[in-house]
C-alpha cells in the first residue's frame, strides 16, 4: 500500500513539474498593470464647477484609457487643449492610447482630465480617489492630490501663463 501510495505521489511530483516547465516556456499574455504617477488637482475657487486633474500613466504593453469617474463631481471626460493663434480650443477625446512601455503625461495646456459639476471645491491639502478604466488593465483606483490654485505640478507652484491679450 505504501508503494502505491509512493508511487502516486511521484507521480502528482512529475505531472506539476511538467505543468510548471510547460507554463514557463509559454509566453504569457500580459495586460499589466497600468503605472499611475504623479496624480495631482489644482484647489478651486468656492463656486466653481469644473476641475481638472492630472497625472502620468505607464502601461507594460498598449493598452487605452476609455473611462474616468470620481465621486468629488458629476463627470469627469479626458480633454485635450490646444491653442491656435491666441484662442485656446478644447475637446473631449473618447479614449487615450497608451503605448507599451512610454509614459503618457497629463498636464495643464495639453490632454487633462476634467470634472465638471463639482460637488465641492477641492482644497489643497485634501485628495480624492479617481477610478480610471483601461481596455487591457481593468479598473484602477488612484488619488488625486490637491495642490494650491496656479500649482503646474504635484511639486511645482507658479501660475499657468495666459495667452497674449487676456
């Protein structure tokens, strides 16, 4: 009996060896996890209702953000800004690629997040969560540090320049 009870056992050793060689040499199909740094918000004045939010995303392989919600206002959409001429234009982008490997930055005068109908100011010091939806990597829960009014960096203080005329 305890032959075959010895006998058995090897056998279990044998076939999960075999199993863990056969997974090693096969590639793995990796979503990733997407790298979120360097999230931060600028505080808002009292009465305003709209925001925005900014940080850097690093995806292992290409993947999209596709979706944006936070509990601290009504929507939040991925924007871009650009100017033309002294005329500062913006739309909503649907989704942003991430390239495999490249660090995608959200910053002020460029793709951001905004969010609108703002349930409160955001005040510096505070911070709020901010669920981001990818293609590949799922759902990822981050926060969103908020620096003072002007801020143009989680470490950097300082006004963003306004266009000529304003």
């Amino acid at each position: 009996m305890s032959r075959i009870l010895a006998a058995f056992a090897a056998a279990l050793l044998f076939a999960g060896n075999a199993a863990s060689a056969q997974t090693a040499a096969q590639p793995t199909a990796q979503t990733g996890d997407v790298s979120v740094t360097n999230a931060w918000a600028r505080a808002t004045p009292g009465q305003a209702e709209i925001g925005a939010a900014y940080l850097t995303l690093t995806s292992p392989t290409a993947d999209h953000l596709t979706a944006i919600s936070t509990p601290v206002a009504r929507k939040a959409e991925l924007h871009t800004m650009t100017m033309d001429g002294n005329v500062m234009k913006m739309r909503s982008l649907s989704s942003l690629d991430l390239p495999a490997g490249q660090p995608v930055s959200l910053k002020p005068g460029g793709a951001h997040i905004m969010l609108m109908g703002l349930k409160a100011p955001l005040r510096a010091g505070e911070s709020f969560p901010l669920t981001l939806q990818f293609d590949k990597a799922g759902t990822k829960e981050v926060n969103v540090a908020v620096t003072k009014p002007g801020a143009m960096g989680p470490d950097k203080s300082g006004s963003m320049p306004m266009p000529a005329g304003h």
